[in-house]
C-alpha cells in the first residue's frame, strides 16, 4: 500500500486545528470544546478548552453501550504468577465501578491525587481507570523504585491514597512492596489517609490498622451493596495522571497529562501510527510504571476498543528466551511493541532465534521498538528473525505519544536502520546549534519542536510551571527542547543520536546520571565523584561511578565503594542498576573545573578520543585509562 504519510501530515500543517478537531470526532464528549486550541491559556496553551469528557467512559462504557461488552479488554498473562486471565470490557467496567465505590467511599474525589505503587497486575490498570472514573488524578510509581525516592512523589503530589500490593515477582524472587511502602510514609512529609493493599498469595503483608485497607474485601464490600458509579465529566484540560520522570537534578519531574488531548491523540495513534483495528491484540511488553505503559498497556489500547495484553515477566528467564513468542502465538497478537534491550536478552540467550520454531507467529504483523534508541545491529536481527517490519519511533515521557516514527497505519515508509523515520502530525522538529540557529542536513543539533506541541502532550509539569518553563521552553524560545541530539538527512529522515544532558537510558529505562552522583557524593569518605553511562551489550546503557576518596581514608576501598553501590541501590532502587563503581585518585578536569565526563565515557567505552584542549592536566586521563583496564573497560581505547 502507497503511503499515505505525505498528504496526512500536509493536512496537518496547513491547518493545525482542523485536523485536530476532526480527530477528537473520535472520542465521546459530555460537552464540546469552545475552540480547539487557545493559545492565551496555560503555559504554551491548551487543546479542547470548554470540552467535557472523561477517559474512563471513553475506554470503557462507551465500548460496553456499543454492544461490545464481550469483547475481551485484556488479557493478564503472568508466568511469575503461573496464571492466564481474560477480562472483558463489561468485566472490567464492573470492577472498575467497585473501586470508584472504594474511593468515593473512602472520601477521594475529583482533583484528589491516589499513587499507584503496584506490580503489573491488572488490579493496577483497573485503580487507574477507577481513578478517571471519579475525576482523581493518578500518579503510578514503578515498583523498581526504592522508599525513598516513592517519598518524594508523595510528598510532591500529596495523595489523599496509595494503592499498591503486598508484593511483587521477580523472574527468580518475590519482592515484598509494603516494607517499601511503609518506609516511603514513614520518611514523607505528607500522610496519605489510606493504603489500599492487594493481598497476593506469594507474600501476604501485615496491615496496619486504621490506615491500611484490604484491597479485595473493600471491592467485595462495595460489589456487595451495588455500585453504579456514573462517570464524572471533567474539563478536557483537567489533569488525568501525574507521572514522575528523571529530571537534570535529583527532584524528579511530575508530568501532568490532561483529559481530552491525550485521548485524541492516543486514539489517532492506535488506528494511524500502529494500524491496529477494534478487536485486535496489541501487546506493549513494558511496566505500567512507565509512560510506554500508561499510553499503550492501559489507554491507548482501551480507547481504540483493542484487547491490550498485561505481562508479567521478562523477555527470558521467565522461562526462556522464547517468552514472547508463546506470548504472541497463546493471545494470537497482532502488533508487538518494546524496548530494543529486549531483544538483546532474547538475541544473547538464542542467538539463532530457535525457540520462534516452536511457535506460530502468524497473527504477528509488526514489531515496535521505542524507549531507547534502535541500534540497527538489533533491528536488522530482529527484521531477520520474525520477518515482519520493525519500525523503530522516538518519543518521551513528556510527550505521552510518538514524535516520529514509521506509521504503520498510514503506510509504511521505506525503512532506513538507524532513523526513527519522520514527524508525526503535531510535530514541527527542527535541529538547531546551542545558540537556537538551524544546522544543516546531516549536521548533529539539539532537536526541538515548535510550539504549541500538540494534543496528548504535557501542558506542564505538575505545581510547577515556572519549572517547565525553564527546563523544557526557554533555552529555545517558541520551541520544545526535547534534550536529544540528532540530525535530519536529506530525505528529511529523523535520527536520534544521544542526550544533551545528563540522563542516560538503563534497559530503556530513563535515570539521572546526576541524582546518582548527589547519592555517591553523600557517602562520607567520598570527596568527589563523577557518574557517566557506559555501553552494556543488553542494558543498552549502565551507569559507572568514578570516586575521589577524603585524604585521610584509610579502609579498604572495595568495602567503600560496596557501601555506595549499595546506597544507591537503597535510594533509588534496584532499577539504577548501579553496580559498577572505582576508587581513583583524582577526576579530569577542565582549567575551569568542569569534570570531563564525556572523555571519560568515550575511554570507558573503547572510542576514540580526543585530548581536550581545556584540561587542566592531562595525565589524570591516563590515570583513569588504567583503572578501567584494570576492570575490563575500555581496552581499546586511544587518544586520536
Ligand atoms: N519491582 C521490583 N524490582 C524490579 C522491578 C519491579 N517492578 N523491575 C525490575 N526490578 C529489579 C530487577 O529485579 C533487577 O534487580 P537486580 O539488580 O536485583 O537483579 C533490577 O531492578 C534491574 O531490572 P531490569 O532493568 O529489568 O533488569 P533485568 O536484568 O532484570 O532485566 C531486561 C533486563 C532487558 C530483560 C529487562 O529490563 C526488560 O525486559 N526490558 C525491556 C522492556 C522494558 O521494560 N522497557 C521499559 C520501557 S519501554
Ligand atoms: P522516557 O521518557 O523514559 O520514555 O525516555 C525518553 C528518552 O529515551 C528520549 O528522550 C530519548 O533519549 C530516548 N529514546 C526513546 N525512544 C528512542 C528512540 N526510538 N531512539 C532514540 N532514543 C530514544
């Protein structure tokens, strides 16, 4: 099929708002927007002001009025759990309308924050559109994340509730969560009146009376009196959900999600970007507890009338590297999407792709990959073995949806390994040099894209405008600074090279170079430190800290730099993946005393590099060479 790519994004440019306002035809509104876009409101503007709706009704009765309560909504697939459950969409919106009981109940109500600190299970999807349901705003927390940094959302977004379970499940163990939750209050400033805590059989946790609640019996309880919880309609610019992303300095970002926007954006994507139809099987292999999951596990799916699939497990060990593809053959899944990095896993434990023999992959009609970029190594073996396109597209946390990619839906473009391909709609990007000029085709530049940023991206960043404003619209005035380099080629393909800050991508999950340094730096025989991502063959990315210790220290140094793998690994979680640090003598450094991570990565990484012309003594780089060969980084490398 011809791809239609060209003339949908030229209606989109020469009228912004019309092709907007003809996408939200596609979502049920209490009341219609009185324009589509106001550019006078909020920070940058707001789509669909005036307009009523609520995401709940939209992913859920709107499909059971239609006749479609059978259909299946989603399918829990859990090997950890050794269980396989089908929900229908009247299923769910029974259990969604109990829980909207249990909040109400328990005195949460519209513009009320609840955190959801749950495993991938589907009582977390069911607490996020229960939540929608009432007008509660939601704020799901991954369950890698330590107390203390699940304390910080707390006490940024102040929940009247925290929903979590008492466990979740690792490939090889059970990961009791309530000591974390209960750690996390402790250490808050802000109490939650309530702890909704689902019991699961693997670990049963103690509940602690007056403030913790049993999930399940609340439900029953609600269930057994008769619930009908209507949908509340909420303003199109009220906020849906709160999600927390690695920011530049150790207080993470709240990116809000408005209400109307974010479904027509969503809604457009399922049909135009990804090509799946009502009915079909859509499988986002990520966690709820990233923005992959809340847009293509919970809503994105839902809206589209789509049966979504929720996986507990890993691409392998869970049990082996044949995973996914019992996955796609077991629900018949037609479009998959995940990270890169798990393709690695898959491709190091079955290099020759044996275990899809035993499979039929026949419904599978492509492959998305996102979260980190596609190096083409991965890609190329991906495409060899499943024999399907494999569409690499880039987006962020931030916008909630994809900025570029190859639209299935619309037709395929012509696929260059390497390039997320082109803009969606909504999307204006532009590559320009630190002073906010254009480079040229081909040239690497910070990639922004002009203002206003289209339906379905944040409005702001949550109680902090002023944040959003200069972390995200000032450096580049009239333009959204992405923080990715990249280039434009001649064919106006899009490449996404790295970042320009100090975010690095573990795993395709997004984490802070520099809130791991405040934690190595807060150890108290370390002097200074540095912390830099370097090249992992399946993380993608892991982080490696570089430690200056006080003079008079005199332990052994292994016993020191255990004690900080071990603090970060307490402060932000397991998911840091913070395993590898070294004591040196001293950090390189400029005349001006900035720390040359950049050189430092590029050794570590066996590139080559180049002596900065501004370093204050260049034998700390040699220094730092023979360290890392001493544990196995870096062979290779030399200066050009
Ligand atoms: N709750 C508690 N702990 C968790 C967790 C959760 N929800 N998720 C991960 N962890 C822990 C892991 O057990 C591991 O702990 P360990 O250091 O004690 O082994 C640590 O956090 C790192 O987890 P992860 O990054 O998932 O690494 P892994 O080695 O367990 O698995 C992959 C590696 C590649 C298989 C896995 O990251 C993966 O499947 N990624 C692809 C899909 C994806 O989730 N992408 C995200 C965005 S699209
Ligand atoms: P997150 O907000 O966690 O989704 O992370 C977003 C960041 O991940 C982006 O800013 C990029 O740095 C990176 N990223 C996501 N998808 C891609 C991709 N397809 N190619 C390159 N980088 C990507």
């Amino acid at each position: 099929m011809a791809s239609s790519y060209s003339a949908v994004y030229a209606a989109w440019k020469q009228d912004p708002q019309a092709f907007w306002a003809e996408a939200a035809g596609a979502i049920d509104w209490f009341r219609p927007a009185d324009v589509t876009f106001d550019a006078s409101q909020g920070v940058y503007g707001r789509w669909f002001p005036g307009a009523e709706t609520n995401t709940c009704h939209n992913c859920i009765d709107r499909h059971v009025e239609a006749g479609c309560g059978d259909r299946v909504a989603l399918i829990y697939d859990s090997p950890v759990a050794g269980r396989v459950k089908h929900w229908t969409y009247g299923q769910m919106l029974r259990e969604v309308q109990a829980l909207a009981a249990v909040y109400l109940a328990r005195g949460v109500t519209r513009g009320d924050r609840i955190i959801l600190y749950m495993p991938m299970i589907p009582q977390a999807i069911i607490a996020m559109l229960a939540a929608a349901r009432i007008g509660a705003v939601h704020s799901v927390v991954f369950g890698g994340f330590a107390a203390s940094e699940l304390a910080t959302r707390i006490d940024d977004c102040a929940p009247r509730l925290i929903v979590s379970a008492s466990c979740g499940i690792e490939t090889s163990r059970v990961i009791p969560y309530k000591p974390l939750l209960d750690a996390a209050i402790d250490l808050a400033g802000h109490k939650p009146d309530h702890c909704l805590v689902l019991q699961r059989p693997q670990c049963p946790a103690e509940l602690k009376a007056g403030r913790d609640l049993d999930f399940l019996q609340e439900v029953e309880t609600a269930k057994s009196k008769g619930v009908d919880i209507p949908c509340v309609p909420l303003a199109a610019t009220d906020p849906l959900y709160i999600l927390y992303t690695s920011g530049t300095t150790g207080q993470p970002k709240g990116v809000v999600r408005d209400t109307g926007g974010h479904m027509v954006a969503l809604q457009w994507s399922m049909r135009n970007f990804y090509g799946i139809g009502p009915g079909e099987v859509f499988w986002a292999a990520s966690d709820i507890g990233w923005v992959v999951g809340h847009s293509y596990i919970a809503y994105g799916p839902l809206l589209g009338g789509n049966t979504t699939v929720l996986y507990e497990g890993k691409p392998v060990g869970t049990p082996d590297a044949g995973a996914f593809w019992r996955v796609v053959e077991q629900h018949r899944v037609s479009v998959l999407f995940t990270a890169p990095t798990a393709f690695r896993a898959i491709r190091k434990e079955d290099p020759q792709a044996r275990l899809i023999e035993n499979y039929d992959l026949s419904s599978l009609r492509a492959l998305f990959l996102a979260g980190e970029r596609a190096d083409p190594d991965t890609l190329a073996w991906a495409e060899t073995v499943l024999k399907i396109p494999v569409i690499d597209h880039w987006w962020q946390t931030e916008t909630g949806w994809p900025i570029a990619g190859n639209p299935l839906g619309l037709g395929l473009l012509p696929v260059k390994h390497g390039s997320a391909t082109v803009p969606m709609p909504g999307h204006d990007i532009r590559v320009v040099d630190d002073a906010g000029h254009p480079v040229g085709t081909g040239v690497l530049g910070n990639v922004v894209i002009r203002l206003p940023l289209p339906p379905g991206c944040l409005p702001t960043f949550w109680n902090a405008d002023e944040r959003f404003r200069t972390a995200c619209l000032e450096e580049f005035p009239g333009y959204y600074k992405t923080a990715d380099a990249g280039y434009i080629d001649e064919d106006g393909y899009l490449f996404i090279m790295s970042r320009t800050d100090d975010i690095i991508n573990v795993a395709g999950h997004r984490l802070s170079t520099g809130s791991m340094e405040e934690i190595c730096a807060s150890h108290p025989d370390v002097a200074e430190c540095a912390v830099i991502g370097i090249h992992d063959a399946i993380k993608g990315q892991v982080p490696a800290g570089f430690l200056v210790l006080n003079a008079n220290v005199s332990r052994e140094t292994i016993e020191i730099e255990r004690e900080v793998v071990a603090l970060v690994r307490e402060r932000i979680g397991p998911v840091a993946a913070f395993k590898t640090v070294m004591c040196i003598k001293r950090l390189p450094k400029t005349r001006s005393g900035k720390v040359l991570r950049g050189t430092m990565q590029k050794i570590a990484d066996g590139l080559d590099w180049t002596m900065p012309a501004t370093i204050d003594d260049p034998a700390v780089l040699d220094e730092i060479g023979v360290t890392l060969r001493e544990r196995g980084f870096g062979r290779a490398a030399h200066p050009a």
